[in-house]
C-alpha cells in the first residue's frame, strides 16, 4: 500500500502511483482505457449491470468536459 495520499482522477479515486496503475489481482476480468468515443462498448454486458457501468462513465466524461480536462 502506498503512502501517497488518494488522488482523484476521473471517476475513480486511487491509491499510488498514477503513471503505473494496477488493479487489485484476482477481483477483476477484464480491463482497458476507455476513450469519450468508445462507450458503447459497455453496452456489450448492459444486462448484467442494467447499463450502469455505461452511466458512470457518460458522467466522468461529462465531468471531464465541463472541466475542460
């Protein structure tokens, strides 16, 4: 665990180092960045989460944008 404090960085809040980020092993099947044009890829499992992956990220991106990040 790092001593870094937690720093937000989108819709996620991390811990350590941002430039080498690392999921938790054994707690997740799949993983990728996701670009503002490629969301409807999580349409693809929308029946198991009723499409909420995909909302969390519309509004991450939209955050984003209204950041001007």
């Amino acid at each position: 665990m790092s001593t870094e404090p937690l720093r937000c960085a989108g819709a996620l809040i991390v811990d350590g180092d941002l430039t080498r980020p690392r999921l938790e092993a054994g707690k997740h099947t799949e993983f990728r960045w996701l670009a503002a044009d490629e969301i409807a890829l999580l349409d693809e499992h929308r029946h198991v989460n009723d499409g909420l992956m995909r909302r969390i990220a519309e509004n991450a991106f939209a955050a984003l944008r209204a950041t001007g990040q």
